[in-house]
C-alpha cells in the first residue's frame, strides 16, 4: 500500500473521466475500494482499480469504456 496512488471519490472520477453515476454502477458490480476505520469514507488505490477494470473487459481510450 505504501508508494502505491491512493484516491478518494471524485479524484478517482476524474482520474478515469466518469460521471458519479458510472462510478456508483461500477462499485454495485465490484469495484474495489476500502474504508477509513474513524470516518467511514471510501478510498481507491488506483492500481487495485485499474486492474479490476481490465479483468472486468473495460479498457481506456479517453475515457474507460467497455
């Protein structure tokens, strides 16, 4: 986990050029994410994100599209 890119929600969104709804429809079918233990808000380690949109048959021209 250290050294590795760590995000919350709306940095993710923009890092991958999705809309919130995308996202919300993405986390329903599996997109990982984890939860700080004191507030309760998602985090995404970017590496664990990337590779499950690619096993899941997503891939990224400008935005990621499947």
């Amino acid at each position: 986990m250290f050294g590795e890119e760590i995000l919350n929600g709306k940095q993710l969104r923009e890092h991958l050029g999705i809309s919130t709804t995308l996202m919300y429809r993405l986390i329903e079918n599996g997109l990982p994410y984890h939860r700080l233990t004191c507030t309760g808000k998602k985090y995404y380690i970017v590496s664990e994100v990337d590779e499950w949109l690619r096993k899941a048959g997503y891939h990224q021209q400008k935005v990621w599209t499947k």
